[in-house]
C-alpha cells in the first residue's frame, strides 16, 4: 500500500521554502503523482506551476496555463475576486483553508471545486506565492449520474458479472473521487479481496488480509454504511487498519447476499476528503445492493452449471461433464505427449438387485459404489457416471499399467466393504473393468469404444476382473 501523502497546504508552507526553491522541476517531482490538481501561483496569482492531474481536470496543457492569472480556471470572475480579499493577498492570515467554488474547463463545463488553498511564505516569513489544491466536490446531480451509470452497468447484457463489478467500482471510486475500490468476501478472520481497483495498481484480486486488522473490520457488521473523510482525525486512528494502510478516506458498507452476510464494499484514499454526506451513504447502499444481487445472480447461476454437470444419485460428474472433462485432458495429452487412461467399469449382476430387492436398493448400490470409487485415485484423477451401472474414470498423466492398478484396487475395495442397502440387507459389488489407453493421434471416441471392448473381454472372461485394452489388438 501506498505511504501516507502530505497533502495539505499547510505542510509546504512548513518546510521552509521560497519562490525559487520551488522551481517546476522541484514542483513536478512531488505533486506529478498526485490525483488531485495543484495550482501554484506568484503573488501577482499568476500561474507559475500545475501538475498532471491539473491538465486532466481542466483540459490545458501546463503551457496554456503558466504565466495566466488563476482567473483563468475560475467559472466566476466575481469568485476569482472574492478568493483574492480573502485569502490570496498578502495580509491574509489564513493558513490553510478549504472551501467549495465552481471552475470552468477549458471546453466550458463547470464543476463544483473543493480547494485546499493557502499563502506560502519564505522562512523568513514573506509571501512567496499561492498553492490551491483541488478536487471535484460531489453534488446531487453527480450523484444522480452516477445512479445512471450504475444502472446502464447492472442492465448490460454483454458485461460479464466479473466486469459489471469492477465497472460498478470504477464509477464509485470516480464519484468519490478516491484511489481505492474493493470488493472483499469475509469469512471468519480472512479478508479476501475478490474485486478492486487500485489508483496506484499494487492491489490485486485474490489478495487475502487479517480481517480484524481492515477498516471493513468497522463495517462488516454495521447496520449500513461507515464513513471516515479524515482517518487521522477520527476514532480509528489508532486502530491497525490506520496504522498499516494510512487511508484516510474510506467509506464502506456491508454486502448481504441471499439474506446472510457476505463482505463489504469500500472506497478509499490517502488524502482526507469532504465530510460524506447523506446522498453519499444512500449511493453506497444502492451500490451495494447492486452489487449484492450481481453476486447472488452469480452464485445461482455457478449452482444450476454445477447442477447440470452432477449425475443427481451419485453424486458424480454425469456423461456430459465426464465426456467434456476427458476431453480437456485429451487435449492436454495430444499437446504434452503425456499418459492418459480411461477404465471403463461395469458392475456385476447388477440386475440381480433391483430384482431381489427393488429399484431403491439398486439406486442405494449405486450410491454406495461412488463412494467408495470417489476416494480412490489422485486428486486429478475422476470418476463419472456414464449412465446405468456404467461409469468411467479418467487417469491424466497415467499409463495403462497405472489404470490396471486402479482398476484391481476399485476391485479389492469392492470386496472389503459390502454395501448397506436401504433394507439392512448389504452386498457385496464386483466389477468388471477395462483399461485403455490414449495412443498418439488417436481420437476419443476409439479410446471408449476400446475401453468398452475390454470391459465386455472381461464380462466374457467371467466377471470381477481387469482387462486392458491394446490399440493392434
Ligand atoms: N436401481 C437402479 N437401477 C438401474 C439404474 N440404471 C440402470 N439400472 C439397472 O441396471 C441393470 C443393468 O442390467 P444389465 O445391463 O443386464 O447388467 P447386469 O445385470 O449388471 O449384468 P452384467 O453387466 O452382464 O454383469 C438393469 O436392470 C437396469 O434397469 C439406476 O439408476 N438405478
């Protein structure tokens, strides 16, 4: 994170400095970075410096402005005059002071101003000129845009939901004028950021924090949402949230996702900023229920895909899911050169269950083979359900004499542990198994219909048994 900026005017008033230390170059290397304009005049309040994000907000480049009168970036001359007897003259006494005033761009729109602005002096005490540091003001007709834009985000169909959240974000963080946007998941004392945006770019999704040790750790169980516009001034200042990040600006609400709670969204920046207001609270309640029902939407949606892939008795990928997951391995083993075997299991009589005990006892057999098939193999490996009594496992990186092994183990397990059927009857599963594996160039569909070939080899050969499948065979 980013170290804690001085930005107020009163600090460049304290380091001593005169006109000519103050040189552009000098001016450059320490207010290019920052995000608000600064201004710095003589004291006839002719411009004699402006950094980037001066030309970003008013539309000139830094040499249409120099030697012009601060007059220039005003919407109001009577303004311009009004700042003059107040504070840029020499006998002001003000420091440093902020205030709201409307500026004009170059190409003639106005916007409402929030200024730091105050005298530097010389160590010897005498006016060496102006500094006005300023942002936009929010306003009830930004604040309307930025309804506007949210709902042109929520309603597009062509945004993902990944980028609708990070659109919404973005619009937040330019309507608060702030440097950092998070959306974070909170589960127990991790804080996973899953969205954000970072000004400075240091930030990145996945990043995890000490819950207890964010300032969400404020606003996670609010009532709604927590605003701090000064960090350093407020009661979190000592708080580690304030010590480690040095924000101090945030404003973050609780997200509720299907009725419990689920993380926060927050805004945040290194410089304090104007007191939020009500407008701004009831934008971020919008913006979080925005985002909240994109997250539900989405946590349905990954539900019914998830759905669509399971076999709905056992609990395992179904053929559709099985078919696609082979072939994204297939894929991987065309292009690596590396193993791949399918085991293609039958089970045994199994007719004969559903006939002595009915179709239930048949259906719990079922369920009792893929948990016991389920934690067999490596993490990679999977077993799906094809259909019927059939299944496949898919063994990535694996060779036939590795899926044979499998397919003896699947075998001994079966025998180990007879099955408890709905009835209090049990019984005890065999299997009949063939293995094959993927040859160079060989498509898919050979590779099942050779597995298959064994698996009927071993039906002949009389049943619990493993057969392997050779391509010339
Ligand atoms: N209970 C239940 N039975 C199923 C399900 N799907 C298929 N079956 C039954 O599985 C049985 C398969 O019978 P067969 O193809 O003759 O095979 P088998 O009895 O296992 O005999 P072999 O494969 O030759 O050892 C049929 O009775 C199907 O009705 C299911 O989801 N639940």
């Amino acid at each position: 994170m980013q170290d804690n900026k001085e930005t107020t005017a009163a600090s460049v008033t304290d380091s001593n400095m005169n006109i000519d230390a103050i040189s552009p170059p000098v001016l450059t290397e320490i207010f290019d970075s920052f995000s608000e304009a600064v201004v710095v005049a003589d004291t006839s309040r002719q411009i004699v410096y402006v950094n980037s994000a001066t030309e970003s907000l008013f539309g000139y480049s830094k040499d249409q402005l120099y030697g012009h009168e601060t007059k220039i970036l005003y919407a109001d001359e009577h303004d311009f005059s009004e700042q003059g007897k107040k504070r840029f003259n020499p006998t002001s006494k003000i420091s440093a002071e902020t205030y709201r005033v409307a500026y004009q761009r170059m190409d003639g729109g106005m916007f409402l101003g929030l200024t730091t602005g105050s005298a530097m002096h010389s160590s010897e005490g005498a006016l060496v000129g102006y500094i006005g540091i300023i942002r936009p003001a929010r306003t009830s007709d930004q604040s309307l845009d930025t309804l506007q834009q949210v709902h042109a985000i929520a309603s597009d169909v062509s945004l993902t939901d990944t980028q609708k959240i990070d659109a919404v974000l973005k619009v937040g963080l330019s309507h608060f004028g702030l440097e950092v946007a998070i959306q974070a998941r909170i589960k127990g004392s991790e804080y996973l950021v899953e969205h954000c945006i970072d000004h400075y770019e240091q930030l990145t999704p996945h990043t995890t924090f000490d819950f207890s040790e964010t300032y969400c750790a404020h606003t996670f169980h609010a009532s709604g949402p927590i605003g701090f516009h000064f960090a350093g001034e407020s009661e979190i200042r000592n708080h580690p949230c304030y010590r480690n990040f040095k924000l101090e600006s945030y404003i973050g609400i609780p997200l509720e996702v299907d009725g419990k709670l689920y993380g926060t969204i927050s805004f945040s920046g290194y410089s304090p900023t104007e007191p939020f207001c009500k407008d701004d609270y009831i934008l971020m309640a919008l913006l979080a229920d925005t985002v909240s029902y994109i997250i539900y939407r989405k946590t349905v949606e990954d539900k019914l895909l998830e759905l669509a892939r399971t076999d709905e008795l056992t609990g395992l990928a179904n053929r559709r899911s099985t078919l696609e997951r082979l072939r994204e391995h297939a894929k991987l083993s065309y292009r690596s050169g590396g193993y791949l075997t399918v085991l293609s299991i039958d089970l045994d009589f199994f007719k004969k269950i559903n006939d002595n005990w009915g179709h239930s006892a048949g259906d719990a057999a079922l369920v009792g083979f893929a948990d016991i098939a389920a934690t067999l193999g490596r993490d990679i490996d999977f077993c799906g359900r094809m259909g019927g009594e059939e299944f496949i496992f898919v063994l990535p990186n694996t060779d036939s004499r590795g899926g044979v092994n499998l397919g003896n183990r699947l075998r001994e397990r079966l025998a180990a542990a007879p099955i408890k059927l709905d009835n209090n009857e049990s019984v005890t599963l065999s299997v009949s198994v063939g293995v094959a594996m993927l040859e160079k160039g060989e498509s898919l569909e050979s590779l099942l219909a050779r597995a298959d070939e064994a698996t009927y080899a071993a039906k002949r050969g009389g049943r619990d048994r493993v057969c392997i499948s050779e391509l010339n065979n």
